[in-house]
C-alpha cells in the first residue's frame, strides 16, 4: 500500500545549486519507474530547504503537557521520564500488544528527512528529523481489513508533567489521521533531530510528523497506537470545534476563525524577518491533494 518517499535530500543538499542538481537527478530516475509524481517538482518545492538550528527548535515548542508558553517545554520537559518506553497498539491490528520501543526501532529503517513546519499560530520553522515510516510500524502490526482511522495518545503521567495540572486539554493529548493518511510515505514517526535522539521537549522518545497538517497534528511522546473504523476524538477538536478540525491540513485559503493562514512568520530570522505566503498543503501539493479529491476542505478543515 505505501510506497517509499525516494527523495532523501540531506543537510548536505540544502544549498538552491546541490538541490537543483540532486532533484533533476532524481526526476530523472524517477521518471522511468512513473513515480517522479511522488517527488514534487514544483518551482515551490525546489526552493532550498535551510533547516533551523538545532538550538531554535529546541527552545520555541508547543508541549502544553509542560505548560502553554513556548519555552516551558525546554524548561521542564526534563522531568519525564523516556526509558523505559513502550508504545501499545491495538484496535483493528493482527498482533496488538505493548511494543518496546526497542523492538520497534530494531524492525525499523531510520533514516534523515528535512521538512517544513507551520503551526496554526502562523510561524513556521524547517527540521530536519530523523525517523521511520508510520506505515512501516503499522504494517508490522498488521492492520485489519475495515480499519479507517489511525489515533494517537501522549504519555500522561501528571507526577511528571506540570502542565497537566490546568485543564487547558483534556488529556492525555489526542490526535487521529484517516488511515490513508497515516499510511502516506511522508508520514513519519521521529526520534531524532539533527542526528541526536529527540529532545524530551519535542516528543521523546516517538512522535508524529506530517508535514502537510498544522504542527498540532504531530503529536509527542506517543504511548498508544489505535486502529478503528471509527473517526477518533482529537485533543483540540474538542476542546474548540469551531477552530480546529479533524483534518486541520495547511491550507492558505481557509482561515482560522480569529486570524489569517495566508502567510506565515518563519522562526529564526528576527522578529523583523519577513512574513511570506503560505503553500498549499505547506509545500506538499503534488504529493497529498489526491488524498483530498472531492473533499470540500472549507467544510473538512
Ligand atoms: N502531547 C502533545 N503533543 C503536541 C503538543 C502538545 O501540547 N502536547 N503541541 C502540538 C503543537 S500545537 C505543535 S505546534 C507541535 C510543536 O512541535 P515542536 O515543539 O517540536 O516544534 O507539537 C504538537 N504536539
Ligand atoms: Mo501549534
């Protein structure tokens, strides 16, 4: 069902003249085999890549488990615990069980992705994470004829976790994709950043990644895995239905209720740096608008 994402662009390909070169290398591999689709090879989606610094994402993160500003995070996530770690996947699944995280990555191929990330509050960064495919774990599992949705929860140990004592979420942090979704190959379960584990404060030791969704969407410090036919409840969609939707794709024509998506403040260039516009699909059109076809995305947002 899921096919490989070829690109594998690294940090050493993130000057425009490498990347130009390595993408007509690969389109022109790619072309032969019929899957050059999968690359994207828009003007947009050729623009250099320039990763963030390991020391940005780091700091600016969204982990309400930690508290709501944005260097709580990197303040207290410390206190967590990550090892052991395991994750239980169950539901609509062949071998549902408690999976330890070692076993899991042993089965798994990580390897380096640089992607875009766009929160719904407007700014925007570029990570490269280290990882391995969701639809690898889920096929390990062995999901089950029927199943259609995909849902995730956060560890929630509130001894470990001040944030947890306001009730700003309800927890433990929920969040689902649609199964085709969760089986797409840009879809990635990240462990590592810059080639070192994952910082507690961005999701250690597992969390999800899907690059064309609002940052809400990549939820950290996952602990269960759950295979239904079900849409899931998600965290933010129950808090405030009217704001945040199921799908919550990044989408510059749709805006949030008390603010434009239009455009975005990339992190890191000074509170001066220039807005620019958002891309469909945060850049990943070519790759994801046929899982959409026939959707009314004001509708499903
Ligand atoms: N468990 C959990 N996951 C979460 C969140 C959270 O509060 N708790 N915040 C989300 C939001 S709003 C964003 S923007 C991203 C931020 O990821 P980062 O801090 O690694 O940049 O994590 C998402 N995953
Ligand atoms: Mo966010």
């Amino acid at each position: 069902m899921a096919r490989r994402w070829t690109n594998d662009l690294t940090r050493a390909d993130i000057t425009p003249e490498n990347l130009f070169v390595n993408r007509r290398q690969i389109m022109a591999g790619l072309a032969g085999a019929g899957l050059a689709g999968l690359v994207g090879n828009t003007a947009q989606a050729q623009e250099a890549l320039e990763p963030n610094s390991f020391e940005d994402i780091a700091s600016y993160c969204n982990f309400y488990e930690f508290g709501t500003g944005k260097g709580d995070p990197s303040q207290y996530a410390h206190l967590m615990t990550t090892e052991p770690w395991s994750v239980k996947i169950d539901g609509m699944v062949d071998k549902p069980g408690d999976y330890a995280l070692e076993d899991i990555l042993s089965e798994m191929t990580i390897e380096e992705r640089i992607y875009r990330f766009r929160c719904v509050e407007a700014w925007s960064m570029v990570v490269p994470w280290n990882g391995f495919e969701l639809a690898d774990l889920l096929q390990m599992a062995g999901v089950q004829e029927g199943a259609k949705y995909v849902s995730f929860e956060t560890l929630y140990r509130p001894a470990e976790m001040p944030g947890t004592a306001v009730p700003v979420l309800e927890w433990p942090y929920r969040e689902g994709l649609r199964l085709d979704e969760a089986m797409h190959p840009l879809t990635l379960m990240a462990t590592g950043l810059y080639g070192k584990p994952l910082p507690n404060q961005n999701g250690a030791p597992l969390r999800l990644v899907v690059p064309w969704k609002y940052g809400f969407k990549s939820i950290k410090s996952i602990v269960r895995i759950t295979l239904s036919d079900q849409e899931p409840p998600t965290s933010w969609n129950m808090a405030n239905p009217r704001e945040y939707g199921f799908y919550s794709n990044v989408n510059p024509n749709v805006n949030h209720p008390r603010w434009s998506q239009a455009s975005e403040r990339p992190l890191g260039g000074g509170i001066f740096a220039k807005r620019k516009p958002t891309l469909m699909f945060n850049g990943y059109e070519e790759e994801v608008a046929s899982l959409y076809e026939g959707m009314d995305l004001r509708e499903f947002f």
